[in-house]
C-alpha cells in the first residue's frame, strides 16, 4: 500500500511492506504527472523511524451525502435520486495521529467514518465503466462535521470546512474491489458503526461520471463516498478510529481548541 512519510525533514512516498512493519522508499511521482513512471527502490525503513502523513495533499476533497442505505433509513429520508455533492477544502486534511480540532463555536461534533477514493490522473467527464483507470486507490477518512452548525446554516460549507475536519489515511490501497468492505469505527474502542460499501447507494464508478460532469477531479483528489448508520457525537479527548478491510485503521483523537 501507498503511504507518504516524512523523515529529516523530507517528504517521499513508499512502500508500505506491513508484515515487516517496513517503508519500501519510492522514488519519482506516484501520479505520473512528470511522465516517468516511480521507481521502487530496494531502500527500506523501520516503520517506527518515519512519521506517516495524509497519503495525498488534495486540491480538493469531494464529499457524497446520504449515500448509504443504512444511514437514509437510520435518518428517516428517502435515498436520493443522484449523488449528493458537497466540498470540503484542502485545508480539511490532516494525517493519521494527528490531532481534531474542536472549535469552540460548534457543541455538537460528530464523526462520520468514510471510504476515501483517491484520484491518480485529470478527470473530466468520464464514463461509469472507465472509472477505474482514474483511480490511484482507495484510503480511510473521517468526515468531521459540526452538526449544530450545519443544521443552523441550511448548508453544510462551515459544519464540515473547519481545519482538521478531514482525517485521511493511513495508506492507499491500489486495486481494491470497494464493492464490499466491512467500514467500522470505534470512539474509545467501543463500536459506533458496522457496515459494508454494500450498502452504498451510488457506487464509485457512478460517483466519479456524476462528479466529473460538474467539475475536474486532479491528481490527488479525493472522493468521500458517504458514511453508513451509527454517526454520534464526540467530545475532547475521545479518539476516533475507522478500520476498513483491504486497507488498515485511521485513528485520530479530538482536542480542544487553543
């Protein structure tokens, strides 16, 4: 799996080897943007000697409301009849470990646990079927949102903008099937959500035609795809921890605002 690493003070992306608890270095651009193709490299490093980052630095983070049918039933909607679309900014994204802030202007912060796709080369106006030549692969995410506000605003561009409201990571799993994972997350080890991408309304392939027809997705974009039944608030101090299957676990823990 893909990760990005920092270590004295550069940053490279590698070659997660998890049995090992290793980082294969690679060398060169993992999108391809300069036209060479990366170079994986015999060098490896203890897993423990590097610090793990936000796997992509997005232009932005494309979010898809109400997409699970779980969720739609747990809130009393209807399932939409296309894909709910909303953005979250760059600044949103944070890496694994790394610290939610909760603001002080919001008394409900809620976690949203989220299968992240990441996106390897410009899409604009694709087709379902070509979907996954676009795809780098798939990651963990924590969409944070500050549900008072957003049901105060009508809208939801400040509940889920704040800094930090999108914990990505903690690597991207290439050729994933997405079509069934088992998504959990857990606040302070107890389980809040159990579900599968079995239950997502729009698949991936029929998010990315629908989003691409609105606005071009750039290398290193990332799609949320929605978040299934069981959101709930938390509080300062509580850790958040979303696991899905083929890829690993997210953790991140809350803390208040300075």
């Amino acid at each position: 799996m893909i990760v990005r690493y920092e270590r004295n003070g550069k940053v490279k992306h590698g070659w997660l080897v998890e049995a090992a608890q290793k980082v294969r270095v690679i060398e060169g651009d993992v999108y391809k943007t300069d036209g060479q193709k990366p170079v994986m490299t015999g060098l490896e490093l203890p897993l423990a000697d590097v610090r793990l980052l936000a796997p992509c630095t997005p232009s932005k983070v494309v979010c898809i409301g109400v997409n699970y049918k779980d969720h739609a039933q747990e809130m009393g909607i209807e399932l939409p009849k296309e894909p709910l679309m909303f953005l979250k900014p760059a600044t949103t994204v944070i890496g694994p470990g790394e610290a939610i802030v909760h603001p002080s202007l919001t008394e409900n912060l809620h976690y949203e646990g989220e299968l992240a796709v990441v996106i390897k080369k410009p899409a604009r106006r694709i087709k379902a079927e070509e979907a996954e030549e676009y795809i780098l692969g798939y990651t963990c995410a924590i969409d944070v949102t500050a549900r008072d506000l957003q049901q105060r605003d009508g809208q939801w561009t400040r509940a889920k903008g704040f800094d930090t409201f999108c914990p990505l990571g903690p690597a991207i799993a290439p050729k994933l099937d997405h079509r069934n994972l088992r998504i959990v997350t857990k606040v302070n080890g107890e389980v809040r959500q159990d579900s599968s991408t079995s239950q997502l309304v729009f698949d991936v392939p029929q998010l990315l035609e629908a989003i691409t027809a609105v606005m071009t997705l750039l290398p290193g974009d990332v799609v949320l795809t929605g978040t299934p039944s069981g959101v709930g608030q938390v509080r300062v101090g509580d850790e958040i921890s979303v696991t899905i299957e083929g890829i690993g676990t997210l953790t991140n823990r809350v803390v208040a605002e300075e």
